[in-house]
C-alpha cells in the first residue's frame, strides 16, 4: 500500500485494513529538504532535489543520506511503540485485525450518511490458512539468456576485448542484457567499454525491458520485436531493432516496441524501425533515439538527449519538458495540436540549416544501423520532407546552443552537427 503514508500510525492503520508491504514517497522527500512547493516539473526547485540545475543542487541541496534512515527508524520506533499498546509482538499479525477498529460518528451531515461497516468486517481464512501471504512469488523468468550472455562475454569484458555474440530470444526472456551491463559496469566503469565493444545479434520476441540500464561498450541488434521498457535507465551502448527481412508492413504504421521505453535514460542510442507506444523518452535526461512513431505522452519531463520521431505521435507531447530537444515529422500538419505548450515551443526545422543537417545525419545513421525503409524515403526525398520536420525545444532554451548539448552522463553523447 502507498500514498499518504507518513507516521507508524499510518502503518498500523493499512496493516490492520488488510496491506502487506508499505510505500513511502512524500515522507523521505521532506527528509532530504523537500518544501512541497509543487514545481517538480519546473527544474527550478528551490531545495535542489528536482531539478538538474547544477547551481540550484550546489547552493540548495542540503539532503544525506543519514536524514532518511533517521526518519525511517524514527517510523519504525513509532509502530512497535504502537504494537506493545495493542498487545501485538510481530507486525504480520496485525493484518486484517478490523476488529481493533471502531467507526466513528461523522461531523457533518454527509458524514453521518457514510456506512463503513463493511470495511471492519473480519474476513474469515480457509481452514489451517494465514489472512497474509506466506509464499513467495518466484518469477517465471530465471534469466537463463541473461546468465548465457554473460557467462560467454565475461572472458572478452576482463580483457577488454571487442566480441560478437548470435542468440534466440522469446518474450519470457526480461531484462536481457542487464547483467552484462552489471558486470562492465562494476568491473570497468558504465562507460568502460565504449571503445571495445561486446555485440550481441538476437532474433525474435524479446520480453519486457530489452537492454535495460545498458552500459557503454554493450550493442544489442534485435531483428524481431520487443515489450515494453526497451533501454530503460539506459547509460550508454547502442540498441538497434529491425524487423525481420521480407515484413509485409510498412514500418511506420506497425509497432516494433511497447510503452515506456527509455524510462530514465541517461546516455547511449536507440534506433527502432517502427513505432513505439506510449509514454516514449518519459524522464530522457541523455539518450539520443530515432523511431517511427510514439503513442501519447511523448518526451514527458525530458531534460535530456535528443528523440527523432519519424510518423505520427500522440497527444500531450512534451508535458514537463525542461531539457533536450525533438524532432518531429509532421506529415498530417496537425502535431502543433498535440504538443503541450506549456514549457515548449515548436520551430520549423528548414528554418534552421544547422539542424536540417543534423537531423539528416541522425537518420542516416537509423538507416544504416536498421536497414529503414522509412529513412530510406526520406533521405530520399529529403527537400520535401524536411519541411515536414518540426523541432520541439523547452521555451527556456536558446536554440543556438542546443547542438551544445552535453548529457550529464554519457561523454559519447556530445552531440556535434553532422
């Protein structure tokens, strides 16, 4: 259970009304300064916690580490105070306790006409069974490709050696290219290998959160398609998907990946031949990506990177942007209307001749890494499409510096015009 939780009462309270774990947002914000001034998606938090202001973290961030355990310890102290009154040694044995509750009266009229009744019923277990969960969840999922992928690379990753890998891969196959990253990361830094890098080719379906948190020096090629989560938290590397040679559809009008895909990413390329859902680059502070089409929400509170969008996208398109830039093929003359204006302005891209360029390499790139029909008629006919292309900037940057950008993170994401 989570929300509103703050006080070793609150827990007493959910563990009675039936919870079993308990979430904690609000409460450890405050701890590390947080005023509640509710500007989250402003990037000018005035504590320093929301923002990636250096400045504002320099001369305003004050939160440790030790201010958190505090709070916690203090919650701690306060629900086992709150146990020895009740009468209660472990906490599981509070859960679905109603009958330590009691219905108050209302104060007010529409008060008094609430019946709460129903929520203190005590619910009765089937014979010789708990009223929590005793038995674990095992995943269905053991990360048997994840294990294979690095037990075959780690000899190459200890020597910093480039090698090229081939597999299969199904959608029960999660997180693969993970431990990978785990490992270079812990052995030679996130960006550690970016000069040698370990390629792995994968045909087929790969399950949720395909090349998550990847690191610098891991390349992933998919040929198939993927679930949701592609490259989230990615660092560095590349991840390139394509689909399989001889597709009857149009890339452009088919999905190739799901939804929330580069969820936090801090550095690295995604190239995907074919659309993404929604909620695409959600919180991208350093990843550059080219796809060919998003669903809804697209770029929300980016603060970061580069996304090229090569079709159609939703609604409410960079809600909270504060940071990188998007190109955007507006072929329907209709985007502007779904771009979220509140923090971002869009440009014409033929009106700014060092972008058209930039944006013309970053497709050839896409093409080359994924084989685009999509770029290929583009590139193709690029006087008439790159009139298309509109350029989403927050309001508070200064396009003449935007190809200046540099990911806070990833030193191979200097972007330079092509």
């Amino acid at each position: 259970m989570d929300g509103g939780l703050k006080t070793g009462l609150d827990i007493i309270k959910a563990a009675i009304l039936g919870a079993e774990s308990f979430g904690f947002g609000t409460g450890p914000m405050v701890a590390l300064g947080c005023k509640y001034l509710r500007i989250c998606h402003l990037n000018n938090c005035a504590t320093g916690v929301a923002t990636q202001d250096d400045k504002l973290r320099k001369n305003h961030y004050h939160g440790l580490p030790f201010k958190v355990t505090n709070y916690f310890e203090f919650i701690a102290r306060e629900t086992r105070e709150l146990m020895a009154q009740l009468g209660v040694k472990r906490l599981v044995d509070l859960i679905g306790r109603t009958d330590l509750l009691k219905e108050l009266d209302g104060f007010t009229a529409k008060q008094q006409k609430l019946d709460l009744g129903k929520l203190l019923e005590t619910a009765e277990p089937h014979p010789g069974k708990a009223l929590y969960c005793t038995e674990n969840n095992p995943p269905f999922d053991n990360g048997v490709l994840n294990a294979q992928l690095l037990q075959q690379a780690k000899p190459y990753v200890d020597e910093k050696q480039s090698k090229t890998f081939w597999f299969d891969i199904r959608n029960t196959d999660r997180s693969v290219g993970a431990s990978l990253s785990g490992y270079i990361a812990q052995t030679h830094g996130d960006q550690g290998l970016a000069g040698d890098p370990i390629v792995a080719h994968f045909s087929g379906t790969a399950g949720q959160s395909f090349g998550v948190w990847n690191a610098g020096g891991v390349e992933l090629h998919l040929t198939g398609d993927a679930n949701d989560y592609v490259g989230k938290g990615m660092a560095g590397g590349l991840l390139a998907i394509r689909p399989p040679v001889g597709s009857a559809f149009r890339s452009h009008e088919a999905s190739i990946i799901g939804n929330t895909c580069l969820y936090g990413a801090t550095g690295g390329r995604l190239y995907a031949a074919g659309r993404a859902g929604e909620r695409f680059a959600v919180r991208n502070s350093g990843a550059i990506t080219v796809v060919e089409g998003i669903g809804d929400n697209g770029c929300e509170y980016m603060t970061g990177g580069i996304v090229c969008v090569l079709g159609k996208t939703g609604v409410n398109f960079g809600a909270g942007m504060t940071g990188g830039f998007a190109y955007v093929l507006d072929e329907d003359g209709d985007f502007r209307k779904r771009v979220n204006p509140e923090l971002v302005e869009v440009l014409d891209v033929d009106s700014l001749a060092i972008h058209e360029e930039h944006l013309r390499g970053l497709i050839t790139e896409h093409v080359q890494l994924t084989g685009s029909q999509r770029g290929e008629e583009i590139l193709a006919n690029w006087p008439a499409f790159s009139a298309k292309f509109a350029l989403v900037k927050p309001k508070s940057s200064d396009v003449k510096a935007l190809l200046g950008h540099r990911s806070r993170s990833a030193a191979e994401l200097r972007v330079q015009a092509q």
